[in-house]
C-alpha cells in the first residue's frame, strides 16, 4: 500500500543548510585566526619596546658610571685633589672607554659592536674596525650641571625610536658630592 504525504520531497534543502553552515563556520575561524595574528604582532612588537627600554636604561646607566670614574680619576690623578675640574655645565657625550668628556652635540647616535657587544661612537675606534659596526637606535648625552663647587649634577639622557614607539627617552640622574680630604 502506497502511502501518500503531504509534502513532496526536496532533495537540495539539506544541502543549501549545509553550505551555509560552512561559510558561517569559516567565518567565524577566520576571525579567530586574525586575532591570534593580531595578538602575536602586538605581543612582538611590545617585546621590542621592553628590549628598547632595558638597553636604554643600561646605556643611560652606562653614562652615569663613565661620568663618575672621569670624576674619581681627576681626584686621584697625580697633580692632586681635582675634584670637578674635568666638569663645567654643559652636554657631553662618553661611552665605555671614555677617559674625558667630550663636548656634545644633542647626542650622538650610538653604535653596537657585535663582537664584543658593547655600544660606542664610532670615531672612538681605529677606521678598520668601524665597519663592523652598527648604528643603532639609540643616542645618549650627559647633560652636566655644577650647581656650586661642591656638587655636580649628572643627567644621562638616551632617546630611540623603533617602529610607532617614536621618541623614547630614559633619563637617569645622579648628584656627585666633593667628599675627598
């Protein structure tokens, strides 16, 4: 006995539902595909700054200790007691292996040496080893303040920029005293 139904089949409803299904389920898997992409681009990029900020704070500490020994090296120097001699108010530039202050010029951009690692100038080096050299981002100046005969005031200032962080700056500052008899 055949059974008669009411509604006729159709054999390419199921099929439609199928392939809109598809698309919503590909839609929705291309946007979380882009957020994880856009979530590791930021990632990347705030780790660059954090790198960016840890060198600069080690570059402006850097300038503050070569600052320092320059002044140590003027009192324990074989003329004498000369405290703050080697200093008058003013910018500077010294890196590492600095022995005196050199007038500066709102900062010299600083370069990496991959061989030993360290950050200098370049017109520190002998003319054959400067081309091993890198320029980085980064410049730093020792902004220098003698307030009276007793004291000096060191500001080590590096700025860089990398990418859309434009501008960066770290500023340390340190105040010497005349402590020597």
């Amino acid at each position: 006995m055949a059974r008669s139904s009411n509604h006729p089949h159709k054999p390419n409803a199921r099929s439609g539902q199928s392939l809109l299904e598809t698309i919503i389920a590909l839609s929705i898997l291309v946007v979380a595909l882009f957020s994880i992409l856009d979530l590791l681009a930021r990632s990347f990029s705030l780790n660059r700054l954090a790198t960016n900020q840890t060198i600069a704070a080690y570059l402006a500490a850097e300038g503050i200790e070569v600052t320092k020994n320059i002044i140590d090296n003027d009192v324990y120097s074989a003329s004498g007691n000369n405290w703050g001699v080697c200093c008058s108010s003013g910018d500077y530039t010294v890196d590492f292996g600095s022995t005196a202050l050199q007038p500066g010029n709102g900062g010299s951009t600083l370069y990496f040496d991959p061989v030993n690692g360290m950050y200098g100038y370049r017109s520190d080096l002998p003319a054959q080893d400067q081309s091993k050299l890198v320029q980085s981002n980064f410049s730093r100046i020792i902004h220098i303040t003698v307030p009276t005969s007793t004291e000096i005031d060191v500001e080590s200032i590096v700025t860089w920029s990398s990418g859309v962080f434009t501008n960066q700056t770290v500023t340390l500052e340190d105040h010497f005293y005349d402590w020597h008899p």
